[in-house]
C-alpha cells in the first residue's frame, strides 16, 4: 500500500499556519528563489493524499486548489503512482522523435477518443499549457496561411511571450517585459453577470467586433476557453460558443478551445466542451491530464494536426514516458466514470452549500461554474462593484484555518474551488463551515 493511503481525510492543525518548520524555509527559500515565483500560502508541504496536503509541521490542510487544478483525481492517487512508478523503473526518455514509445500512443488514442471532435482526430504531446497554446496558434497559422489570433476577454492562456500576449491582464504577465506577441487581437467575451446578454447577442458582439477591428479573413485562429479559469470560471450564456464556431467554420478559422484548465474531468465531463454543443477543430489539455506529472497535448482534426510536416512539430521533454504512463492511469479512472461522477457530486454538494450561503451573505453576487470548477464572485452588497479585501479576508481566515483558497478574476474578487474532485462529502461540509465563519468574522473587523 501506498504509505500516504494512511493520510486521514480531515483538516488537522498542530501549529500556527505557517508553522515554525515552515518559517524557516520559507527564509531559506527568500534566500535563493527569486521573488518572481509568488506563494499564495507559504506552508511547505511534505506529503499529500486524496484532498489533504500535509506540511512539514504535521498540519493537514484541505486544498480546495489542486495546484491549480491539477491533482484532480487526487493527490497520490494509487492508480497514478503506481504506474508512474513501475514506468520510472522500466525507461523514463528516449524522446519520441528519436526511439518512439507504446505509452505516448495509448495517450493520443485516449485524447482521440474522448476528444469532442468528429472524425479523425490526431494530437502532439508537449509540456505545459502554454507550450501546447503556442502549438496550436503555430499549426492554425500553417493550416490557414493568415497570422491573425483572436482572444476573448479575462483569457488566461500561459506565461511565454506569445501566451502573455495572449492573456486579458497585462500584469503580472505582460507589462514591463518588453515586445508583445504580433497579430493578437481581444473582443469581447460572454460573461452573463455582467453583460446580462444571451448567447446569441454576446456572440454578435463578439464576432462584429472581430469583423470590423481585424477582418475575419485575417484571423487563422479563435482561442476560448470554454470556461474561462483565471479570468473568474465566467461561464458563458448558452449558445454563444456555438454561434462562435460557426462562425469560425464559415470563415476558415480554426476554432481552438483551451481546457488547460476546465479538461479532464474536472467539470463532470472529460471536456467543458461538451456541456456547450459546439465542435472545436482543436483542443487543449494539460494540467489534470497526468494526475500531478507535467504533461500537455493538442487535439485536434487530422487534416489540421497533419498539416505542419515532419520534424516541426515537438521538444525533447514533450511526451515524456513516466508523465505518459501517469495519464494513462488517468484515462483508466476516466473510463470507469468515477471522476467525472465525482465532480458531478462536488457539484451538487459544494455548489448547493454555496447557494445555501450566498442567501446568507449578501456580498456572494453569483455562484457559478460546472463540477469541480465553481467559484462565487464577491461584490460590495447589492452592487456589481468589486470587492478584493473581502475576498482577501475571507482566504487569509480560511488558509489560517486549514483551508486552502485561491482567487480569480480580472479584479480578484472570485473565490475559486478546484479540489481534488476526490474531496469527501465531509471535508465539503468543513470547507463550508470554515468560508460561512470567515464572512461572519470579516463583517465583524
Ligand atoms: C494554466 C493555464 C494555461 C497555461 O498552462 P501552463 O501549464 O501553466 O503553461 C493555459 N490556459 C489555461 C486556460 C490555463 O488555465
């Protein structure tokens, strides 16, 4: 068994958060890691399992974040581990473009079969999200011969030149480090609590804003994330991404949907997509796509996939057969249907308690989002104003308590909820409990 199986599935604090063990490393880190790389709770974290983190002073703290969702069967998972770890044994590079391996086959057969695409379907495995977003633009353009990328607004897409380019906010991302990416072009998105626009009328606006400021015709490619991550979990008003991919369809552009984030079972089916009616001609996966290893693909029709010829396609870490081998243990669990049924049950009973307590607190404006992927904006009461200190409040109480929360949005008035999609019905209940006394205890300072 699986030594970290015998972690108890229940907050537990021994020590102040941060502990003394945590203090000193995080003055041993300040040393030598460069402040680029932030912290959102310096508590050094030693083992993990299920939905609970164990730092290194024995406090079990619950992760309503996943590493930003990407542990989403669950820290440590058996299935996972145990693969990855007979892989590690057997090779762990060979590099695919050199001496292939069986287990980055079984990957792409899995994302061809769970691909909401028609037809036939073909994928390149690479290492991050970025990297697959940067691939995907790069095939669209040699697809279409045209340059033009099309980005919605509150987009978050990656941290390389071209991906900041590519996202909403211009800090930390984009300001102050020099060039952007050419031939990037924003419109905007459908976000229904504040646009209060069908589907339909958010895609026109959409699609005339891109008419009229690029010209469809210059466009290879539209990049939307189906429920968008960093931006807030803004769910768009039904409709409006199927009227987008039409539009794309009618205007050969390539229509790429990056579930980087919104992938993999997290929002109760393999793909957010699916919950939309629409067919991307490309799609992306990588954060809970390996369980916890660094794996990401591109998905997508094989007329396009194929498109770029030999040798332009690919990296010398992409694919990578421990990672492989973990996101095959993945794909297993997927098969059996228990995350998706998981993230559906997170939806049911973490979304209703939100619901329960949005009728409690007046600043929760709007619960939202799908499975394991929901959030609740916090306004100023009665106003669609925004409202960061509480949303500061409220995660610095619940990370002092044992409960870690992470934000979202343009403003940083979203509190975010990706947990393990493995997160018992209990710790839900605690997490619950623990958010309802941070409203209360922020009302009261
Ligand atoms: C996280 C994320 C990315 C970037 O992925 P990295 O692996 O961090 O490069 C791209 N798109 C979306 C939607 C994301 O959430």
């Amino acid at each position: 068994m699986n030594t970290n199986e015998k972690i108890t599935q229940e907050r537990r604090l021994v020590t102040a958060i941060p502990g003394p063990k945590s203090i000193a490393l995080q003055q041993r880190r300040s040393e030598v890691v460069s402040t680029g790389i932030a912290t959102a709770l310096p508590v050094f974290i030693e083992r993990a399992h299920g939905a609970i983190l164990v730092d290194v002073d024995g406090n079990q703290i619950i992760d309503c974040g996943s590493g930003i969702g990407v542990t989403t069967v669950g820290h440590t998972d058996a299935r996972v581990v145990d693969a990855a770890t007979a892989q590690l044994k057997a090779v762990t590079h060979t590099l695919m473009a050199v001496t292939p391996y069986e287990s980055y086959v079984a990957v792409a057969e899995q994302l061809a079969k769970h691909a909401p695409i028609s037809g036939q379907v073909k994928s390149i495995l690479v290492n991050s999200g970025a990297e697959a977003v940067e691939n995907a633009v790069k095939i669209s353009r040699k697809y279409t011969g045209r340059s033009g990328v099309a980005v919605l607004n509150c987009a978050y897409h990656g941290r390389t030149q071209l991906t900041s380019t590519m996202n909403h906010k211009a800090a930390p991302y984009a300001a102050g480090f020099g060039p952007r990416a050419a031939d990037v072009f924003r419109a905007p998105n459908s976000f229904p609590l504040h646009d209060g626009l069908s589907g339909e009328a958010a895609a026109a606006r959409t699609i005339d804003h891109l008419e009229k400021t690029v010209s469809a015709g210059d466009l290879a490619c539209l990049v939307a994330e189906p429920i968008q991550g960093e931006g807030g979990f803004v769910v768009p008003a039904d409709g409006y991404l199927a009227a987008l991919a039409k539009w794309c369809k009618e205007n050969g552009i390539v229509f790429i949907a990056d579930e980087v984030q919104s992938g993999i079972a997290r929002t109760g089916t393999v793909y957010a997509t699916e919950h939309f009616g629409f067919e991307p001609d490309l799609i992306l996966s990588a954060k809970g796509i390996a369980g916890g290893l660094p794996l990401a693909a591109v998905t997508g029709r094989a007329e396009i996939m194929d498109c770029t010829g030999p040798g332009t396609l690919g990296g010398t870490f992409g694919g990578n057969p421990v990672s492989c081998a973990a996101a095959k243990a993945v794909f297993e669990l997927i098969a059996e249907g228990t995350p998706q049924q998981n993230a559906q049950r997170v939806e049911r009973v973490l979304g209703g308690g939100l619901r329960k307590l949005q009728e409690k607190h007046p600043a929760i404006a709007e619960v939202r989002g799908k499975g394991a992927m929901l959030a609740i904006e916090i306004t100023k009461p009665g106003t669609l104003n925004p409202d960061k200190e509480l949303v500061d409040k409220i995660i610095a109480h619940a990370c002092k308590n044992g409960v870690l929360l992470l934000n979202a949005g343009l403003n940083y008035n979203v509190l975010r909820f990706l947990p393990p999609v493995k997160i018992s019905d209990e710790l839900i209940a605690d997490v619950l409990a623990v958010i309802d006394e941070a409203f209360t205890a922020a009302a009261s300072n």
